[in-house]
C-alpha cells in the first residue's frame, strides 16, 4: 500500500468523489483506509457510562483503497506514486515520488 497515516488522498469513486481528506487509520489486512469526513455513517449507541444520554453517532466508515488516489498539491488534484531509493553514504532509503512531477512526497 502507498497510502500511509496522515496523507491527504482524492476520492476518485463514489458518493464523496471528489473531495479531498486526511487518512485516519489505514487497515492493510482488509485494504481499506479511514478518510476524516469521508464516507460518515450514523449509528444508534445505547446510554453508557462513557456516553450516558446515548444516541446517534457520525463515523467514518472505511473506503477501498482501490477508490482513492494520493492528493498532490502542486498539480491540485490526484497523482499516481511510484517509489525510489535514494543511497545517503552507507544508508538506503526508500521514498515515495510523484509520478507527474517528480518531487518526493
């Protein structure tokens, strides 16, 4: 996966296409990650100590990571990634690069 915690990912399908957000929480098992204020869904919660009155609570939902793209924001819009690795004296590092523009995101 080359989507990691804390990026900014483009939904490119469904009903948030379009809309830009922050990854929350990335599963790789299943292969879906958590958008902040994408795909929010309400669930009814019975009154605990935690929450005491109850009621209905927004979420997010997880999304495919097949329906979204990383978000460049040099081209404003959506880019592919590709991966490179740059050798620093005896050190190998692996760093993501944009494919349109060639900067190191």
């Amino acid at each position: 996966m080359r989507v990691r915690k804390g990026d900014i990912v483009y939904v490119r399908i469904g009903q948030y296409k379009g809309k830009t957000g922050k990854v929350l929480f990335v599963d790789t098992k299943k292969q879906t990650v958590i958008i902040q204020g994408i795909n929010m869904r309400k669930r009814h919660q019975k009154p605990s100590q935690k929450n005491p009155q109850g009621g209905v609570i927004t979420m997010e939902a997880p999304v495919h990571i097949s329906n979204i793209a990383l978000y460049s924001s040099t081209l404003s819009g959506p880019t592919k990634v590709s991966t490179k690795i740059i050798h620093e004296g005896t050190k190998a590092t692996k760093v993501r690069i944009c494919r349109k523009t060639g900067e190191q995101i």
